[in-house]
C-alpha cells in the first residue's frame, strides 16, 4: 500500500492550490481521508483525477460532467488506462463543437459574428438592416459557421 498524500503534498505534485483541491473534495471530485486529527490524507490515485480535472476545465468541461464521468469510474480500485481512455472519449463530441465554435469566431472577429450591434462600419454589409435580429438573441452568424465546421 502507498503512503497517503496530505493536501500540501497533493497541491505540490499536481499544481493546483488546496483552496482549490478542498472545493474538489466538496465537490465530490476527489476523496480524502481523514486522520485522528482530522487532517485529509489523499490516495495517490488523486493525483490521476486532479490531471484530469485540469485537463477537463482546460478543455472548458464543466465540472459537473466531470463529477457524472467520475461517478462512472471503479470505487473498489485505481482507474485503469482504459478507463481513462473511455472517460475521455465520452467528452470528445463536445470539445470537438468548442473547437468548432472557437474556429467559427477566431475566422469572425475581423468581421461580424451577427449579433446585430450595427457597431463596425462593415456590419452594414454582412447584417444590413439589423436582418440578423430576425433570427431572435444570438450570435447567429457564429452559431452556423461553428456548425458548418462540425458537419
């Protein structure tokens, strides 16, 4: 059996401060121990979720999907690279459409990403008239090209 990580431990190896390892643990992200004197002792294995958590929230993975692909993860041993493996693919549909919404605006920000502000001289070609409100609240324009990216 390894020895436990306390927070300290666990923030210095991961990079993460313990404010942020302690909202985690709140969260039901990570688990911790406690002592006798009632000080968290994490597994190692936290090491493994706090990689991934950062690699999710890098992603823009909300860390309530992160919580819901955790609890599909084995309780009575250490993740395996498979399950890794079957974790992360299940986020792939939805980085793959940020990076399509994420391309969609990086190719519009020199033009109008159709949210109808009227606010750059070029607007009155790409948007005359404000038709771009006809299509309700939005950056329309963004929302199409970041499909078309997807299909």
């Amino acid at each position: 059996m390894s020895i436990p990580l306390t927070i300290g431990e666990l923030s210095a190896r991961s990079g993460v401060p313990s404010s942020a390892l302690r909202f985690y643990e709140d969260q039901g992200l990570i688990e911790a121990e406690r002592t006798a004197g009632n000080q968290r002792r994490y597994a190692r294995a936290s090491l493994r979720r706090v990689a991934l958590i950062q690699a999710g929230r890098a992603a823009g993975i909300p860390l309530r999907q992160i919580r819901d692909a955790f609890a599909t993860l084995p309780s009575d041993r250490t993740p395996t690279r498979r399950d890794w493996d079957r974790l992360s693919r299940s986020w792939r549909a939805d980085i793959d459409r940020r990076i399509a919404t994420l391309q969609a605006l990086r190719d519009r920000l020199t033009t109008c990403i159709g949210c109808g502000c009227l606010s750059i001289d070029r607007c009155s070609l790409l948007n005359p008239d404000d038709e771009a409100a006809a299509l309700g609240a939005g950056a329309h324009y963004l929302r199409r090209d970041s499909r078309r990216a997807t299909n």
